[in-house]
C-alpha cells in the first residue's frame, strides 16, 4: 500500500470517527429529555402569595405610611417563605395610582393593598380589570366582589388624646393641625376636641387645613398660625412629625399620630395616638392563604388593638392617665361609645340626642364641627 493511499485510509476512518461522535452526541440530545423537567425544582415559589403595599407618603414620615410598612414587615416575617410581599412609596393621589397597581398585578400580585383614600376610584377601575386580583382600599366606602375596604377608628385614639389635652392645656384653646376635608378627619377633629370638652366643657378649638397629607413645611406653618392664635395644645390629622416640632421649637405640646412620635420632640410630646395595621394585614393575608378572602367594609379599633394612645408625657396628672384608662377600658368592652349624645354642632344645633349612640352610618358622614370649633368644615353645605 503506498504512503499517499494508507494517508487516505487514515483520513477517512478519522472522519468517520467524528461523524460517528457527531451522530452519537445527536442521539444523546434527542433521547435525553429529563433537564427539561428541571424547572419543576422551582414550582414552589410559584406558589407563594404575592402582596404589593401602595403608599400615600415616605415610609419615613414617622406616622401613617411608616406604620403601614411596619405591618407589612411583620406579616412578611409571620408567613415566611409562604408570601413575598413589596411596596411602593410616595404615589400621588393621581392617575400614577392606576398604573402602580397595575405593574403590581403584571408582577403576579394577586392582593393589593392601596393605604389611602383618594386612591378608591383607581382601585374601582383597576379591580373591574383584573378580577382575579383581591384589592384591599384603606379609608374608602366603595367595595366589589374583589375590592374591600378597611380603616382604623383613628377618631378613638383622637378622643383619649382629647382627654389629656383637656387637662393640660393653659389657654383653655386647643388646635388641630388637619389634612383633607373628609368625613375621617372631620370625624378626628371632633372626637379630639370632645375628648377635651370630657374635661373642661368650655374649652375651644380651632382648626387650620393643609390640603395634602404629607407637607411638612405646610404643616409647620399651620402649626405656627394655630400657636399665634393661642392655642398651646395641638393634635393632627397629616403624615409628619412636623407641628410635634414646631411645638417643641415653641414651648408648646402637642400629640403624635399613626406611629409613636416621641422620638421626635421629647418636651412636647403629650402621648402618640398609634395605629397597629398588623392584626387586620395578618387576618387578611390567612384568610387569602385559606381561600376565605372576602369583600366587606372593616372597621377596627381600640377593642381589636388598632388603635391607642402611648407613650402618655409623665408630667400628665395621674387622675387623668386613670380617666384615659376608663375611656379605653369602656372601648375595649364595648360599654362607652365617643359619639353618644348629647352633642351640638358649633351652630347649636343638636346632632346626636341625649343617650343616643351614633351608628357607623352617621361616623362615616360626619361633615360639620362639634360645638366650641371655629369656623366651618370646607366645603360642607
């Protein structure tokens, strides 16, 4: 066999052996289908709930926002792997809701939870959409077959900061700090200032608005006018420590509300009326886990630990601590209700008859000023 033939043998049992690998590794990719069921490994995340959280305001504001993320954490850390819950802070109002919780749902959230209430139409048209996610509206009144509403008695906590208010101011004027013009906050201020009437009937109260929930340096504005105008207790209904603050800067007192603000200006701090989200978010996230969510209108309060007043100043008189002690007593039992009459509106005009209990009904509608408030509600016919 000559040398140039015995080359080509070898070059052709050469390529025929890596033709043969060729068709051999082939063989191995169509007969090996088992990494195809690989991805089965990860089917259990599939299976985890999934919860967005929308916020009105920073998850620093110290007070309503930073209360709710507090909630969420603890739901988080209560089901483990079982749930993978996010937030997004700071949403307007605005049509940015809408396309928040959408992006929550296209990310599998399958319960949304929207933290305040200018975001209820949004939530409405969003769950008309997507009927498959539940929707849960904080403060609102509009529920659906997937939409369902909840909110705090925060006018509870107002009324038990009322009473210490009402002991402790000087002037016999005290002053609300308030956000927007809503049935809530109305409800708030009256209850603070008839918590303080408990004490001292002839006490008087004025009110300034910000119109936002979360404006600082509005809200120190509206705290500076109010201690202008001689009052030297304050209370709020918005989202920053910032008229606990000026309080402080001015020598005067003044409450914390949502979260414990005590941090924030030791001398001025009378107490803190601080909501607990966590007992409502871990009821809602079981019953969701279970299979039993369901559409409805929740109000919880001092009874169901969602709402108290804390951190109590130590230069507040014992006899009236003991008063407050009664009042949350009575709520927690059900044996005193804030809103029982008589109650007058500041025209003199009686609202609430003498013995009567108001129902939720006439709270959630509450549009006027209880006697010994300045001025009028805005926008209030």
């Amino acid at each position: 066999m000559t040398t140039m033939r015995k080359r080509a043998l070898i070059k052709m049992i050469g390529l025929s052996a890596v033709s043969l690998a060729a068709l051999t590794a082939c063989g191995k990719k169509e007969e090996a289908p088992a990494p195809a069921a690989a991805p089965a490994v990860q089917a259990p995340a599939a299976d985890k709930l999934k919860v967005g959280f929308m916020y009105v305001s920073p998850i620093g504001d110290g007070g309503w926002t930073f209360q709710h993320e507090l909630a969420r954490k603890a739901v988080q850390e209560k089901f483990g792997d079982k749930i993978e819950t996010s937030m997004v802070e700071s949403v307007p109002e605005s049509a940015d809701a809408e396309r928040v919780m959408r992006d929550m749902a296209g990310q599998g959230n399958k319960l949304v939870f929207a933290t305040s209430f200018g975001y209820q139409d949004f939530v409405q048209k969003v769950a008309a959409d997507l009927k498959d996610v539940k929707f849960e509206h904080a403060t609102g009144y509009k529920t659906a077959d997937n939409v369902a509403v909840y909110d705090t008695k925060t006018f509870e906590g107002a009324y038990l900061a009322g009473i210490v208010a009402g002991a402790m101011t000087k002037t016999k004027t005290v002053g609300v700090v308030a956000s927007v013009p809503i049935p809530e906050v109305v409800r708030n201020i009256n209850s603070f200032v008839l918590g303080a009437q408990s004490i001292d009937p002839a006490i008087k109260a004025k009110v300034v608005w910000v119109n936002e929930w979360f404006a600082p340096p509005k809200e120190s504005e509206a705290a500076t006018s109010l201690i202008n105008g001689g009052v030297d207790v304050m209370y709020q209904n918005t989202n920053s420590p910032a008229v606990l603050k000026t309080a402080e800067e001015r020598g005067v007192r003044a409450f914390g509300k949502d979260g414990d603000m005590s941090a924030f200006a030791p001398k001025a701090h009378l107490g803190s009326a601080v909501i607990d989200w966590t007992p409502y978010y871990t009821k809602v996230v079981d019953d969701t886990l279970a299979g039993k969510w369901q559409t409805g209108n929740f109000w919880w309060g001092v009874k169901e630990g969602a709402i108290d007043l804390k951190k109590i100043a130590d230069d507040v008189p014992q006899e009236i601590k003991d008063k407050v002690e009664k009042a949350r007593a009575g709520l927690k039992d059900g044996s005193f209700a804030v809103w029982t009459g008589p109650i007058k509106d500041n025209s003199g005009k009686e609202v609430l008859a003498a013995g009567k209990v108001a129902d939720d009904a006439f709270l959630r509608g509450i549009n006027f000023y209880v006697k010994g408030i300045e001025g009028t509600v805005p926008g209030a016919k």
